[in-house]
C-alpha cells in the first residue's frame, strides 16, 4: 500500500536535482547533499564492509533502494528483496534472512536514523525522509561523512 502525500510533497521529490559528485574517479547521485544529510543519527559503516558480499533489503522503499543501488551497489556481488526474521514483512514471499547476513532494512519510526545491529543497517524514517535517511546511508558507507 502506498503512502498518501501531498501535491507539494510529490512535486518537491519528482522536480528535486539530483547531485553530481565524483570520489577517485567514480561519479555517484543522490536526491541531497552531505549538508542536508549531517544532522541523522547515524552508526558507523564501511564500504569495505559490503564489498563483494550480496546485500538483502527489508520493506524497502523504491526511490531510496533504487539510490543505494546506483551508489553504493556497484561494490556488491547481487542484491535481492527478502524478509528478516521476526519483523513483519511486506512481501511474504521473500525468503527470510538474519541479521548474520547483510541486510538494509527500511522501517518507519518516529526519528530519521541509520542504526546498526550485527549485518543488519535500519534505515529508521518518518514519512517522506526515506531518502534523505538513505542518502545518509550512502554518504556514511562512501566516507563522505
């Protein structure tokens, strides 16, 4: 089921530019700038720690898992929707994973943080912040911040 949103708020995500920027030669796009982004709670992460490995993704939101793709899905093997263990799940024919593997899970909540726990990276957002959390995720994961 999909979000209701306002005119305003559609208009905004679909007229945002996307930003250009280039780490040792590759170029990267997200939705926000590093500055829009600095304020979000965020754990630690590696890119090193997704290299060469798969990445699983929970109840993900399209626009922000399409922009993690874009950025930082290049350096994974593969990535696959599927469900975590004991968390509700919005697609029951997903197989179910563990947070022992590497999984980027998307769960609405009060605060807008990415948070760790063993593999598994929650991007916690309040409505609409999906991307502006994921952007986080991708600046945190490429050393930007």
């Amino acid at each position: 089921m999909r979000k209701i949103e306002t005119k305003e708020a559609t208009e905004k995500r679909q007229t945002r530019n996307k930003v250009e920027f280039k780490i040792q030669g590759q170029s990267f796009q997200t939705s926000f700038t590093p500055e829009e982004t600095e304020s979000i709670n965020a754990d630690a992460i590696s890119i090193s720690e997704l290299s060469g490995k798969p990445i699983y993704f929970v109840n993900s939101d399209p626009a922000s898992a399409n922009e993690i793709l874009y950025n930082i899905g290049r350096y994974a093997t593969r990535y696959q929707d599927v469900c975590l263990k004991d968390l509700n799940c919005t697609n029951s024919d997903n197989i179910v994973k563990t947070c022992d593997d590497n999984l980027i899970v998307f769960k609405e909540s009060d605060e807008d943080s990415v948070k760790r726990d063993n593999n598994c990276l929650f991007i916690n957002y309040s409505p609409g912040n999906e991307v502006l959390v994921g952007n986080r995720l991708i600046f945190k994961a490429l050393g930007v911040q």
